[in-house]
C-alpha cells in the first residue's frame, strides 16, 4: 500500500513537510476520501461495545465485536467530518485494477489465504479446548473407582485401536452418562492424537520456538496427558516420619502440604477456563483480520453515504488515489484523507493522514516541502520512490531509500543507474510503467464535476438514514451531538438503552 519504509525515510529527513492541523482548519472545505483504505481498517479492527452478560470487565457486561464495522465506522467518520463543517467525496476502487498492479493483488491474496488457514487452524484448536473443558468437567464427576474404569479403558483401546479411524467429536459433544465409558475412552484417544498431529504441523510451520501457538498447544496437551495418565488420580504417598535427633536441627521451612487429586483437577479445570478465554480472544482478532472487503460490503456503504447525501465514485480501471489527486489537481478539493503514500507522487495535494479523535487533529504531508527538503525534482522523487520500492514494479537488490537517494542524486534518474551503476534489478522491475502510472492523473469524471444537490427533503434523508441505521443495528447520531463525543463516548445499538460504557467507539487513529 504505497511506497515502501517512505513515511519513516521523511521523519527523519524531511521533517518539516509533516504538520499536525486541526480539523477546524480545513472548514468549508472538500476533501476526497480515499474509501477502500478506511473500508480495510474498519473491517478489520475489532470495535467493541459492552452488552449484558458474563463479567468481562464490567460486572454483568460482556464485550462483543460489532458486527457490521463498516457502516459504524464510516458512519462515525461522516459525521466527525460534518461536525468540522467538511463535506467529503468518497473514491472507491473497482472491480478492474491496473495490469501492474497484479502481482501485488496476487500477493495480498496469498496472504489473505494464509490467514484464514490460520484462522481454520485455531478454530480446530478452540473446539479441541471446548471438549477437553467438557471431560474434565465430566472425568472430576466420576466415583474414584469410575475414574480408573475409564483409565483402564483407555489404555486398552490405546493398545488396540488406531486413532485415526475414529470419528473426530464436534464441538457440542457432550460426555454421556457414566455407563458409556468406552465413549469417553475413545474421545480421549482421537482427542489425544489430534493434538499430537496438531503440535508437529505447528513445530513446523512456526519460527519462534516459543510462539503463543505453541505454548497454547503445549498448555492443552499436559492437560490431557495429565488426565490420561492418571497423574491426578494419584494419591500422594505417605511420607515416613521423621526419626528424633539429639543434635538441634536448623530451622527450614515446613513441607507444602501435597494437592489431593481433587485439588489437582481443580487447578486443571482452572488452566482450561483461562486458556479457553485467552484463546478465544485470539480467535476472535484473527477471524477479523482475515476479513475480505467484497462487493456487497461497497455497495452497502455506498448506499449509506449516498443516504448521507454524499458523493460516491467507484473507479473504471484507475487507482482511487489517482482520483483523488485529479480532484484535487482541478481544484475540486483541498485534500485527500489516505495512508496511501502514492498520493505523494500524484501531483502536489496534501496527505492526510491519521486522523485523531481525541484531538481532532490530521496529520498533513506536503509533497511539494518534502521535495525540497531532498531536494529532488518531481521527476526525480517519483523515480526515488520507486526505487524504495511500490505496488507497481519491483526494485534493484540491495538497494533501500538510503542508497536509492545517493543513486537518484547522483544520476537523476533509472535509466543513467542502469547504464552506469552495477546494479541487478529483480525480475519485473518495469520502472517506466510504474513511473507512468504514478505520474499521469486520469480524467475527473463529470458526474464529479457537476455541483451534487440531493433531492430528498432534509428531514425525509434524516429518517430514510435512520432506518437504514436500525437495519445494521448502528445507532443514529444527529450531527450536533458529535461535536463533543470522545473516544469513550458509549456505543448504543438501534432500540436499545444506553449501556454503561464501551472501550472505544472507534480506533483512536483512522
């Protein structure tokens, strides 16, 4: 998403291209919204809001994760802009992407794919820590005597039995009266191999020999090794007393009295409930992150912001920050909010980044100040840009933006590096497309151009957007009263009370 490590390369070298304003400052002005960036985050960020239910922080709250976090979170971002007097101008990207860009789609792809393999993975792992809940729950109800009957079982089913063969328990088993312990023997040894198979795909795959997965895998298999095994079953052994001795002993501290089993599968019992919360969470943030923006989740908010009464422009071919800069190279806006640092090299408007709600505040990045601060030409910049590396082509080897400015400053552009320097240019290093696309702005579209007025009476718009709000239960705010919210401000679902508190209506930072 832009070019590469270029945010961190202008801190440090050209720190006085980047001002924090506030958003009173752009008031009554237009600025574009680069939408797919903002869809991304909304999507993928867990905003939460306390509901009824088990403790969870708050007595008697539970949190859960909003469901449609594109609506609440551009909605939010509407009404922010409104409440500074901004009116916005949302650019989407379609369906056709450029040509070069195909290998980076291809890239985010795969590891879109790799996430939800993850999230398939320990989705498995959540319903092995909910069965393993549920036998030891049903294994600590048993008589003594009925525990190592079912031991006993376990062990000669062990002998004679491939796990493999055994049909996996889903995750509403439910252990079945006592009488059927050779049920639960079999649970036991299926359960017991999955792990195993389980901790060896993981050993392989992880490169931190003590990654949170692992230690998660390790921390479920001693569970049900101690189980299977007897080891809480076990009666501690009496110790011989101790023979009396004339010589006065030093004084050492007195033995810690050993755990009965019942103790024993209590402990257990309590690892298992906070694995299963710690885990569960984990499951949660990466189910989100493996969100996909798809055509129905743009066509659902495009139809809220249309409801809003703004302009709404899904690209034909182009890149929506390509847009953004035509718009504003027109003079039809002032600015575009993005974390797209393409935006930089597409003419002289103004990033707008991490926007702050607390504050109020956006981080601004002026191309033109950063140029002269590396003093390079536009021509220069862009070449130096790709270089650093972007979505479009890919770089020289061994080359970052340390040495990409020395090679640019040197020789001004690609073309005298290649002939002069001896650089090795990794495959697909098609500059002069890149440079093309990151150099000519599309045409604004007219349906752009025209002054919008919405035809809908203000109130009728007012109550249409209610309605639409209650659908995606997302609780409607009129604009004057978003000139105070903070961050701490609660999330109130449509038709319901006001709860007591959520831990963020939104990400401090867009």
């Amino acid at each position: 998403m832009g070019v590469k490590r270029l945010i961190p390369f202008i801190q440090r070298f050209a720190p006085k291209s980047i001002t924090v304003k506030p958003l009173d400052s752009f008031r009554t002005q237009s600025l574009a919204v680069d939408s797919n960036i903002f869809l991304h985050r909304f999507l993928r960020t867990a905003l939460t809001r306390n509901s009824p239910g088990s403790a969870s922080g708050s007595p008697g709250l539970s949190t859960d994760v909003i469901r449609h976090r594109h609506i609440y979170g551009f909605f939010r971002l509407t009404r922010l802009l409104q409440s500074h007097g901004i009116t916005p101008v949302f650019i989407f990207d379609g369906p056709k992407r450029p040509e070069a860009k195909k290998l980076e789609i291809e890239r985010r792809q795969q590891s879109q794919a790799l996430l939800r393999t993850k999230v398939a993975t320990e989705q498995r792992r959540q319903v092995r820590i909910q069965i393993l809940q549920s036998l030891t729950d049903y294994f600590r109800s048993l008589a003594p005597a009925k525990q190592w009957e079912l031991l006993g079982l376990y062990k000669k089913l062990q002998e004679t039995i491939d796990p493999k063969i055994l049909a996996s328990p889903d995750k509403n088993f439910q252990a079945p009266p006592q009488s059927n312990l050779r049920r639960i023997a079999k649970t036991l040894l299926r359960l017991r191999w999955e792990m195993q198979e389980a901790s060896r795909e993981l050993t392989r795959k992880e490169k931190r020999a003590n990654s949170l997965r692992l230690v998660w895998s390790k921390s479920e298999q001693n569970i049900l090794e101690a189980l299977v095994s007897g080891d809480l079953l076990k009666e501690p052994e009496a110790k011989p007393p101790t023979p009396e001795v004339v010589v006065e002993a030093p004084k050492v501290k007195p033995r810690v009295k050993a755990k009965s089993p019942k103790k024993r599968i209590q402990e257990q019992q309590a690892r298992l409930q906070k694995l299963t919360q710690v885990h569960s969470a984990h499951v949660t943030n990466v189910t989100i992150q493996s969100t996909r923006v798809n055509s129905a989740v743009i066509r659902q908010t495009i139809v809220l912001l249309r409801k809003m009464g703004f302009r709404c422009y899904m690209t034909e071919g182009e890149e929506s920050e390509a847009v953004c800069a035509a718009l504003y190279h027109d003079g039809l806006t002032q600015g575009t909010l993005s974390d797209d640092t393409d935006l930089l090299l597409l003419g002289d408007g103004p990033l707008l980044r991490s926007m702050s709600l607390n504050s109020r505040t956006v981080t601004c990045v002026d191309p033109v100040v950063v140029r002269q601060e590396l003093q390079l030409t536009a021509e220069q910049f862009v070449d130096f840009c790709i270089l650093c590396g972007t979505d479009f082509c890919s770089t020289l080897k061994q080359v970052g933006p340390i040495k990409a400015i020395e090679l640019i400053r040197r020789h001004h552009s690609i073309e005298q590096i290649l002939k002069v320097e001896h650089v090795d240019p990794r495959d697909n290093f098609n500059f002069q497309e890149a440079r093309r696309l990151l150099t000519q702005l599309p045409a604004v579209p007219h349906k752009l151009r025209k002054p919008f007025e919405s035809k809908k009476d203000p109130a009728e718009q007012e109550e249409a957007l209610k309605k639409l709000l209650a659908k995606y239960d997302v609780a409607y705010e009129p604009i004057m009263t978003l000139t105070d919210i903070t961050d701490e401000t609660p999330f109130v679902f449509a038709n319901e009370a006001p709860l007591v508190q959520s831990d963020k209506a939104m990400p401090t930072a867009f």
